[in-house]
C-alpha cells in the first residue's frame, strides 16, 4: 500500500541524500535535540515521584493514619474500651493508645534530647510498623522486663549511636515532671533498660524517638491518663475523610488530626519542587524544538524549486503545508520515542542498583527510588509532540506562500 503523497514527499525530505546530506544532519540534530530534553524531563519527573512516595510510605508506616484527643475529658480513662469504640468504626482497622512527652537521655556516650512515646507494644504492632522494625531486641520486651529500672525502652539506632548504648545497656531519662523543692521542680532522672533497637528508615524518628510502656510513660511525664489515641485505616489517602468523620459519630469532644494535614508542609514542598523541576526542564524540550523551525525554514529555501514544481503539476497550498508539518511532526515522534526509551532505561538503572544517594539529615530517606508513571509519560510525550506541530506552523506557512513564477524565474 502507497503512502499519502504528503507523506512520502516529507519522508523523502527529511532523509535526504547526497548533495543534501547538510539536510539530514539537521534534521538528526533536530531529533537529538528532542530525545534529550524528553529523556531529562522523564527521568526527573520519575526522581521526584520516587522521593514523593518513598517518603510518603516511609511516614505512612512510621506513624499513624490518624490521631484522636478527647479534649473535654483531658484523656481516655479506660484506653481498651476507646480502643473498641474507635477500631469499630468504618474504614478503621486498629486503634491504640500513646502518652507522648519529651526527655533527655544520658549514657556514658553522650547526651541526645528525645521524643518518648508510651505504648501498649500489643496494641502498636496494629498500627505502625515499629514491631517489624526492630533491628535487634524485642518490642515484646518492653512488657516483659522486670529488672531494677523503672522499665525497658526501644530506641532508634541514631539515638543508640548518639548515645553509644545497645540492648542490655542502661540509660537515663530526666523529663520536665520531677520532685518538688525550695528552688522549683527538679528534674529526677529515671533509669531504663535498652530492650530494643529499631530502623524504621525515617530520619526524624531514627535518631529522634524512644518508647516504653504506658506505665513507665506515666511515671516519667506525672500523667494519669492517656493523652492520644492512634488509628490505622484501610485507605491511607482516606484518613483525612475518617478523621472529619469521627468528632461527627462521637461527639465534639473528640479533636482528630491525620497524617496528611501534619506532614502537608512538606509535601507541598516536593510538589512545588516537581513542578518547578519540570518548567526548567520543559523549557529545555522547547529550545531543542527551535531546530526543527531552522531546518524547516532551510529546506524550504533549499527546496523553493521543488515546491514551484509540485505547484505547477497542480499541488495545491494546503498540500504542500501538510508536508512541512508532517515532516515537523516525524522529527517530534522520533525524539519523544527515543527520549522515552533512554528515559525508562536510565531510571531502571538507576532505581535497581540504588544510584543515586542523598544525604539522610536533609530527606529524611537514604535513596531515591525512580518511579515512572504512565500518566506523567503520556503528558510528556504529548506535549512534546504539540510543540514539535505548533512550531511547524510559520515553515510550512511560508513553504505554502510560494510563488512558482517568482521561483522559478532566476532556476
């Protein structure tokens, strides 16, 4: 089957031989142009999204989906029952209880200030993913120990490096409840008993967090009550539907805030980063599509001759811009092709064998894994090909434009 005679001729220009292999070259730069804008403009869109997720599931499994306080009460008297109440209600899966305070803990290794969560270790391993977590030790063994301290406590491994403690060492706790004296509150330190260490890929809580029991947490923070309640849902992107539900079921007295709204300033962040990252890059895509225009625009006056011919045989204006746009159109077609093909190929490299690595204090992740999406792919390949059209418009405007007597005068 014959191509269209607009087609063919556009093919045959664009591939041009011998005397117009000038031509060619061009027209390869013009592809090349294309591939590599399209290419830088994938991979760093994939970058983004792996940094996206990577920290969003790093969150998701370090915290909980959604926070609950009762704030008429100043608490939950009897945590289990709210435990029931709140696991019963739709799309939540888990509930559990925690008394969060901030300490200063001291070793022989040093000194780190700490958030210290209290928890029921049963009931946390529902929500969060800190019993899996736990590189060495036991979350079990926060209920179980019984030696001459005030109570075990698992902490990050930054914490244990800071302070140069490990499962079987002892640290020391001083918080803002202490004894009453002459000369205020003195602060009373309290031994624990390292029983675990755990990773759970977060900066912040790496080298940050510590948690013992409830007991051991009201002890160390005076408090009688259990301040929050944490729930795990179904749908993480639904916590904040649940979250507004819930003082709606329950009562005003309840106050709820979800993962989503506390982490929002820095995924705003990435996104704003993403989209800036994506301009710059896609003003790139559009400079490199300012070749074809100075291809175009050369082969028309090399090809001024050509056109007054097909004129004169009886092509009419609109045939000979559909030319121009074709061959417009092939250049974008084989740079966006080939520039998402580099682009799959050097995110799969770089995500499989870990590539690129970022410093953990600043985001919070080692790595970034490079994450495609088709729905990112197809906005880039089909802007792409617009601009590759839309700058066609004035070369084949002007191809169309000519005269075949003024063309031909001086041939």
């Amino acid at each position: 089957m014959n191509p269209p005679f607009e087609l063919y001729v556009s093919l045959r220009y664009l591939v041009a031989r011998r005397k117009q292999a000038s031509m060619a070259s061009t027209s390869l730069i013009s592809v090349l142009g294309v591939t590599v804008g399209v290419t830088a403009l994938i991979v760093a869109l994939a970058l983004m999204t792996g940094l996206q997720q990577e920290l969003r599931d790093r969150i998701v499994g370090s915290q909980a989906h959604v926070y609950v306080w009762n704030v008429v009460e100043g608490g939950f008297a009897d945590y289990r029952e709210t435990a029931r109440t709140l696991a019963a209600l739709p799309r939540v899966e888990a509930a559990a209880p925690a008394i969060p305070g901030r300490a200063l803990a001291r070793s022989r290794g040093g000194d780190v200030f700490m958030n210290v969560k209290g928890i029921d270790p049963e009931l946390e391993a529902a929500v969060t993913e800190l019993d899996t977590s736990v590189t060495s030790g036991s979350l079990a063994d926060l209920s179980g120990y019984d030696g001459p301290a005030l109570g075990g406590i698992v902490i990050g491994e930054g914490v244990s490096r800071e302070l140069g403690a490990f499962v079987g060492d002892e640290i020391t706790l001083l918080t803002p409840s202490g004894t009453l004296s002459p000369m205020g509150v003195l602060p009373r330190p309290r031994r624990l008993a390292v029983v675990g260490v755990f990773s759970l890929g977060l900066y912040e809580y790496d080298t940050a967090y510590g948690f013992v029991t409830l007991n051991a947490a009201r002890r160390l923070f005076g408090k009688d009550r259990v301040e929050m309640m944490q729930l795990r849902v179904d749908d993480p992107y639904a916590s904040r539907e649940v979250a507004d539900a819930i003082p709606e079921q329950l009562g005003d007295a309840y106050m709820t805030e979800d993962w989503s709204r506390l982490n929002s300033t820095l995924f705003e962040a990435l996104f704003l980063e993403k989209m800036a990252i994506s301009v710059a890059i896609g003003l790139i895509v559009v400079v490199a599509t300012l070749n074809i225009v100075s291809s175009l625009i050369m082969l028309v006056m090399e090809k001024s001759r050509d056109i007054a011919i097909l004129k004169t045989m009886g092509a009419s204006a609109r045939m000979i811009r559909r030319i121009f746009v074709l061959q417009g159109a092939a250049i974008g077609l084989a740079g966006t092709a080939a520039g998402a093909a580099a682009g799959y190929v050097i995110c799969t490299v770089m995500d499989r064998y870990q590539l690129l690595r970022l410093p953990v204090d600043v985001y919070q992740v080692t790595y970034v894994p490079f994450i495609i999406e088709p729905l990112d792919v197809g906005v880039v390949l089909l802007a792409a090909n617009a601009v590759c059209l839309l700058v066609t418009l004035h070369p084949s405007r002007r191809a169309a434009g000519i005269e075949p007597a003024e063309a031909l005068r001086y041939q």
